[in-house]
C-alpha cells in the first residue's frame, strides 16, 4: 500500500536558517503530493502541492520539487521565521486509493529568534 | 475559500457515555474524513465518506460510527466512550475523483473522556 516518510524531528533553527524537511513515498498509482501546516490549536492547511513528476510547489517562501526518480518531495524555506513555527505533514493522494490520503508522521518545527 | 466547521473546540464527557462530533463543510465537497491525532502517531483515518448515506471504515474504526444524512454535514459518534477515545478529533473535505485535490481542515475537537 501507499506510505510516506518523513524527517522525524523535532527541528529547531534560529530565525534566518535554511530549512529542510525530508519526504520520501511509496505509492502504487501515480500520486499527488502535498505539504500541510499545522499551526498550534489549528486544523491543517493545504501549504503548497505539486501533481506530476518535476513540477515544483511553491508558497510563502516554501518549495517542493516532486522527485519521481528519488521518490521524494522535500520542503525546503531559504530563511525561516519565527511564525513558521509549526508541525508540518506531507502526504499523497493516489488515484486508486478512492480519494483519500495518506500522510506522514509530522515534522514539529520551532524557530527561535 | 472552503469553510469546514467542527461544532467544538473542546469537550468533557464522561466515560460510557455517547458522544456527537459535528462537522459541516461549505463547499459542495463529495468526499468527507474522520481522523484522531495523538502525539507520536501522527493523524489516523477513523472513516471516511464518499456520498451522502456511504461510508468507509478508516483504519481505526472499532469504537466509532458515522453519519452522512445531507452532504453537507458528517457526524462521529462514539457510541460508549472511553479513556482511550482522549484525542484531537479532526475532520475534512475534499472534491471526489480528482487526486490532486487537497483536502480541507477544520480546526479540531479536543475531546477528553474522564
């Protein structure tokens, strides 16, 4: 079956820093893949998506590049803030698994200032 | 924007007691989801469904039950409460048929079962 894994963490990086937070996949159709943040007493949000092998998601600084070759699908920020403090979730959605998603473990992220 | 509304932020029950979690989306959405989150096991599918009055056992299910009457709203149902139903409560939306469509959030129902 579909399963994604991620960098355990926690990770802390003071304000500025290069983040990175690793995301591999296994999946049997050819999956979507997603990153979701989760700020403290929230729900997740969609942060940013890529469908197909290359593309490149992108949103408030946030990049992914969706790695068919390595199965991967990174969340790279060039500097980090202290408001990007939050637990981040990457995840896929395959069409043959009826509209659901699987997601990884979740990656708490703090920044310090 | 898609709006999903999960009728608390947090809950007290007691043990054996039934328990209702409300969720309503405003968007029109086919597909809805029941997940819990507890620490270090990240969010796990309780169920999940597709159309009003269908439903999909997730993968942990045993305790629970669901309802779809409109397509609009999607009740959890913990039929006898119990201490280990202590949990985050999330539920979501999302578009069916299409895999690339992310799925859509509330904020969460803290639920603590005493």
């Amino acid at each position: 079956g579909d399963s994604v894994t991620q960098m355990e963490g926690p990770v802390t990086l003071s304000e500025e820093a290069f983040l990175t937070i690793n995301c591999t996949y296994t999946a049997t159709g050819y999956p979507s893949l997603f990153w979701y943040v989760q700020y403290p007493g929230e729900g997740l949000q969609l942060l940013l998506k890529a469908t197909k092998a290359d593309d490149k998601g992108s949103n408030k600084g946030f990049e992914a590049t969706y790695r068919k070759e390595t199965t991967s699908f990174h969340l790279e920020k060039g500097s980090v803030q202290v408001s990007d403090s939050a637990v981040y979730f990457c995840a896929l959605s395959d069409s043959t698994n009826a509209g659901k998603s699987t997601f990884g473990d979740g990656t708490t992220l703090t920044v310090k200032p | 924007d898609v709006k999903v509304t999960q009728s608390s932020r947090y809950l007290v029950k007691r043990t054996g007691e039934k328990v209702f979690l409300e969720c309503v989306q405003d968007m029109d959405h086919e597909n809805m989801f029941w997940y819990r989150q507890d620490p270090g096991l990240g969010l796990r599918l309780i169920y999940f469904s597709y159309d009003v009055k269908m439903k999909e056992k997730g993968d942990i299910p045993e305790g629970y039950s669901v309802s779809r009457e409109k397509k609009e709203r999607f009740s959890l149902i913990l039929e006898s409460a119990s201490t280990n139903q202590t949990s985050m409560y999330l539920c979501a939306s999302s578009l069916s048929g299409m895999s690339n469509q992310p799925q859509h959030f509330g904020d969460g129902t803290r639920l603590s079962i005493l």
